[in-house]
C-alpha cells in the first residue's frame, strides 16, 4: 500500500527531489495516488534533473503556447448581447435583401 505524500499543490525547490525519487520509482497512477500530482508533472520530474531546468522548461513552454502580447477575449457575453447581435444581423440582411429585390 502506497502512503499519501503531503507537498502542498505545486511543485517547490525544496520539494522537486522527494518528488523526483517518487516519480522514477512508481508508475503514473501510483504516483498520483501518493501525491495528488497529475500527469504533467510525473513525466516533467522524471525527465529533468533540476527544478531550475523543469522550471525553465515550463516557462518556455508557457510563453511558447500562451504569449504574453495576446490577450483572450475574457468579456462575458450576456443572452442579451447575443439578441442584441442577432438583431443587428437580422436588420442588415432585410437591408441587402430590399436592395437587391429593388
């Protein structure tokens, strides 16, 4: 029976080698039931030596696929924002729609 390994919810310097000798000794699911870590993190402790080199790693990868220049569209959309632009739609197709049969 493996115990429960207490390390918080994130990986720490002081951390990243108990949890390293974990995930090279146990299997993804025996692992996760040890430390309540998920996938990304057994395979990135098993594959880098250090925590400045997964560190660095997860940065790359951070500004590789989320770039700090571009923004999401985070606005909430109402039910009345999407009638209100439906209507819109609706109003310029009777428009090109009566241009045309002119």
């Amino acid at each position: 029976m493996i115990s429960k390994y207490s390390f918080g919810n994130q990986l720490s310097k002081e951390n990243f080698q108990a949890i390293r000798s974990l995930a090279k000794k146990l299997s993804f699911s025996e692992f996760n039931k040890a430390t309540g870590f998920g996938r990304g993190i057994h395979n990135r402790a098993r594959r880098f030596s250090s925590y400045q080199d997964y560190k660095k790693y997860t940065k790359t990868n951070s500004e590789k696929y989320y770039p700090r220049g571009k923004k999401r569209d985070t606005e909430r959309k109402t039910v009345n924002d999407v009638y209100s632009k439906l209507e819109s739609i609706e109003t310029e197709i009777l428009e090109i729609k009566s241009l045309v049969s002119h």
